[in-house]
C-alpha cells in the first residue's frame, strides 16, 4: 500500500474521516479544544491531550487486506 493512500479512520473525533496511510503503529492527534496552558517558571506553555490511533490490518480475502486506523484511547492533558 502506498503511503499517500487514505484508509478510514474508526472511533474517537476522527471517526468517519480517511487519513493516509503510514507504516507506523500508532498516530498521536493533539486535541486543540482541551488545551490548558501553565505557567512553569515564569514562562507560559500549553499542553495538549492527545487522542491516539493504531494502525491494523485485515485480511479480507487470501489475497486482500483491509487497513484502518482504530482509536485507542485519550490521554488528557498533564498541568
């Protein structure tokens, strides 16, 4: 599969969506909306959650295979 195909993604806020296809296990999604932002020494930073997908394949036939992204969780953002 070439990676600038696009697979469906399932589950969480990309569900329904296509995102293209990577040869990685797992893709990390920053959530802009539950952002916070902090002060750590003097200096202000945002920190994101994150929502993270993985990568799995199917086999559909003996000779076809079906990829989508799954979504595994959501780790929220740490003050």
């Amino acid at each position: 599969m070439s990676d600038q195909q696009k697979v469906p993604v399932v589950g969480g806020p990309l569900d329904g969506k296509t995102w293209p296809y990577s040869s990685s296990q797992f893709l990390l999604v920053p959530d802009g909306i539950d952002t916070v932002t902090v002060v750590r020494d003097g200096e202000a930073v945002t920190l994101f959650g994150e929502h993270t997908y993985e990568m799995k394949c199917y086999a559909t036939s003996e000779n076809e295979r079906k990829h989508q992204w799954e979504y595994v969780g959501y780790k929220p953002p740490k003050p």
